[in-house]
C-alpha cells in the first residue's frame, strides 16, 4: 500500500513538474521527486533554501547505497 501511494505521490509531481513548463531547470532547487522521497525518508525536512553543496549531498544520498541513507540525509540537511 505505502509503494502504491508512494508511486502515485512520484507520478502527479511529475506531471506537475511537465505542466509548469515556465519554470525552466533551476539548479539551486531539488527536483519535485527528489524532493518527495527525501521528505518521505525524512518526514520533517525543510527544501526550501537549501545551498547548491547540499543539494548534491541530498542527490548523492538518495541515488546512492540503501545503507545508511536516512542518516546520511540529515546530515546533509544540517
């Protein structure tokens, strides 16, 4: 059930993401995905006005090994 909504969740950022098509590529901003599945790993992150090296320590810990990920997820949010 918690894949299923997950998915769900993933699936309408994306096409939110699709249909804002004014928006352009902001490279200071986590994608809406990626943003998703950091605030389902840690459910009180704050994505706003994160800096550009937290932002590829975010990506890194998220597109990297499962051991140690939510940890690894805070700390780059500190």
């Amino acid at each position: 059930m918690k894949n299923l909504i997950l998915a769900a969740a993933a699936l309408v950022a994306i096409a939110g993401t699709a249909s804002a098509s004014g928006q352009g590529y902001q490279p200071n901003k986590l994608s809406n995905v990626d943003a998703a599945e950091l605030r389902h790993l840690v459910p009180n992150a704050d994505v706003n006005n994160l800096t550009a090296a937290q932002i590829a320590s975010v990506q890194a810990a998220l597109y990297g090994s499962d051991q140690g990920k939510v940890a690894a997820l805070r700390a780059a949010l500190r």
